[in-house]
C-alpha cells in the first residue's frame, strides 16, 4: 500500500474525513513500511521502462506485498 496515495485518494469531508483519517492512523500504527534506496531501484531492470516510481512499487511487488495499480505500464 502506499500511504500517500491512499490519504490522497480521501476526497471525504468534514465528519466522514475525519473518521476516516482516525482509522487511516490506526492502519499506519500496524503497518511495516519497505524502502528501497533510489539507488537500488534504479539498478533495476524495471526502471529504463517504468521510471522511478514505478519500478520501486515493483521491486516491493516482489517481497509477497499486494500491489493495486491502474498503471498499464506497471
């Protein structure tokens, strides 16, 4: 999951934004977080194709991690 993306996604407001933010916090408490230094991923053979961005979320794809995606390329 990435959490930026899914905070972004919140277009929510007042009570409903501020119910869901509390258990988004909750969520994040629980979670593990992965990096990959930049410099790894750019020794990727992902990364000519999908760029930066991209080819991190593959590279953490391959560590049993569930990815969601609307990106054709990735």
């Amino acid at each position: 999951m990435s959490s930026p993306e899914v905070s972004n996604l919140a277009s929510l407001h007042g009570k409903e934004l501020t119910t869901f933010r509390l258990k988004f916090r909750l969520l994040v408490d629980q979670m593990r977080e992965f990096c990959d230094e930049s410099q790894l991923v750019v020794g990727d053979s992902s990364f000519s194709r999908l760029g930066l961005t991209d080819a991190a979320i593959a590279r953490i794809s391959r560590h049993s991690m569930l990815v969601l995606t609307d990106d054709l390329d990735l």
